[in-house]
C-alpha cells in the first residue's frame, strides 16, 4: 500500500543574508512537528521548503542540483516535472548566489500562491487569506538585523495577515552559515523547533532571544579568558537583560565575577539563581575551581 502523504500546509520563507552568505527557511503551520518536513539547508548552497502535500525528496535532490550549479528555476523544473503529483507540492529554492524560485501547484487548497525577490521566497498554501505570501516578502524586505529576525519577522507579518487558515501548532527556523574551519558540523548556525504550542511563532520568537542571550554569555567567557574585564562584565549583563528569568545565565555570571574577583556581585548573581531554581545550590559544592572559583565562599555568604 502507498504511504498517505504527509499533508504540511502551511507558510514559509527561503532566504539568503548576502552580507554573510546565510541561508535560512522559517516555517509555521497548524501540523505537528513542522520542521521535521519542510526545511532543507546547506551552506554554499541553498535553501529549500517543500510543503502543501510533502514530497521530502525536493530537498535533498533540489540541493544536489544546486550544488552543481544549477539555476533555482531550472532545478525545480526538473523536479516538477518528473513528479506526477506536482500539482499538490508547493516547494521554494533560494540558492548562495541569491536566485530564487518557487513553485505552487494548482491543487495546492486555496488560498495558496507564493511571491518571490532578491534573496527570498515567500510561500503558503491553505491559508486565511491571499495576503499572506505578500506580506511576508515585504517584511523581510523592509526589516534589519540578521537573517534569523527577519525571517521570524516574515512569519510574524504572514500569521497578521491571517494565516493558516486551520490556525497555529508549530514552527521552525533554520540557519546555516559559514562552518568553522575543519568543523563542517557548525554550519548550523540556528536550528530551532516548536513543535506543539498555541502561539509557536511567539515561541520561536522567545526561543530566538534566548539563543542570542545564551551566545553572549559564551563571549563574556571568552573575554573573560583573555583578560577584558570591562567587555566581559558589559556582555553578560546584557546577556542577562535579553533573559532576566533565566537562573543558569545568571549563575554562570556568579561564576565569572568570582574570576574576576568580584566576590558581593558573584553572591547577588548566585543568591537570585537559586532563588529562581533551588537546585544550584546543591550543585554548587560539586564544582571545582575551574567551573566556580571559590564556590565555598558563596555558599558561606549565601548562609
């Protein structure tokens, strides 16, 4: 028996940063687990979101095709056209050079239809309104800031415009960037999921600011190890502004004013953590002074 095809209505973007050379696909759909269908990605590459009724092969074929060099709309012509059910799959391609190209079947549900520029294609299917694919093109045109907040902002732009027609469940955002040398497992710069949530494009938003919260807290490190101490201490605290009710980016910053010699912040930092989480206290003696310097003093001021 053929397998039923997974049915990922929904609406997405592709996107290139041509100032970093990011790739990226945003998507939210009123599906379960709508990231494990729709994205593909490889730096150098492309982008790619196969969607309406899912045929996952676009992605890694369309990729393989982009890699040789071929045009976006060249390889989804091949594609469509060995594909006997073209006419349900709706599927978008941006590649490293810019190009991008879309196609929506003329099955795909009503309202289904896709809007393509420079560095970007907009894409939906089964939606609340025409204005969706339009409006999300025009957001990620008008906004600044890196790849990840102007496709979250793309999405935020289509669910105004109506959205799925069927309503929210989950979401998705990938990135991938240029890999650290001999490291090409760090391509992927940002890959989030919201698998299941009433609002998951607010979730993927939140999830978002953490991540970026989380990475200047892994600079402050870094500054703190090369002796910056005025860099150090100016990027944890704003690592803890963007998440104030976060108890391990505070501990943490108790650990690095401990580096530092900063004995009163480093209690302060460590006492609200464990206010927020009783655990780190009965972590804080098993550390050594690698992790928590003077982790024994804290816990005497902390009495």
């Amino acid at each position: 028996m053929e397998r039923l095809p997974r049915w990922a209505s929904t609406f997405s973007i592709v996107a290139r940063d041509p100032e970093t050379g990011e790739l990226g696909v945003a998507v939210q759909s009123h599906y379960f687990s709508v990231g494990t269908a729709v994205p593909w990605a490889a730096y150098g590459v492309g982008a790619v979101a196969t969607q309406s009724f899912v045929e996952p092969a676009y992605g890694p074929r369309g990729l393989r095709l982009l890699a040789r060099g071929t045009a976006p709309a060249t390889a989804l012509r091949r594609l469509t056209a060995a594909d006997a059910k073209r006419e349900v799959r709706q599927v978008a391609f941006v590649d490293a050079r810019g190009r991008a190209a879309a196609w929506t079947g003329a099955g795909c549900i009503a309202h289904a239809g896709h809007a393509v520029g420079r560095n970007y294609s907009a894409q939906g299917n089964l939606l609340a309104s025409p204005d969706v694919w339009g409006d999300m093109g025009a957001a990620f045109e008008r906004t600044r800031g890196t790849l990840a907040e102007r496709l979250v902002s793309a999405l935020e732009a289509g669910q105004r415009a109506g959205g799925d027609a069927r309503g929210m469940q989950s979401a998705c955002l990938l990135i991938v960037g240029e890999p650290e040398r001999g490291k090409p497992w760090t391509e992927r710069k940002t890959d989030l999921r919201v698998e299941d949530h009433p609002s998951p494009i607010r979730e993927l938003r939140r999830l978002l600011t953490l991540q970026r919260a989380y990475a200047l807290g892994d600079e402050a490190e870094e500054a703190t190890l090369a002796g910056d101490v005025r860099r150090a201490e100016a990027t944890y605290a704003r690592a803890v502004r963007m998440a104030p009710e976060n108890d391990e980016l505070l501990f943490w910053r108790g650990a690095m004013r401990m580096r530092l010699g900063r004995k009163d912040g480093a209690v302060r930092d460590v006492r609200d953590a464990i206010r927020m989480n009783p655990r780190w206290r009965k972590l804080l003696p098993r550390l050594g002074d690698d992790q928590f310097p003077r982790a024994g003093e804290v816990l005497r001021a902390l009495r």
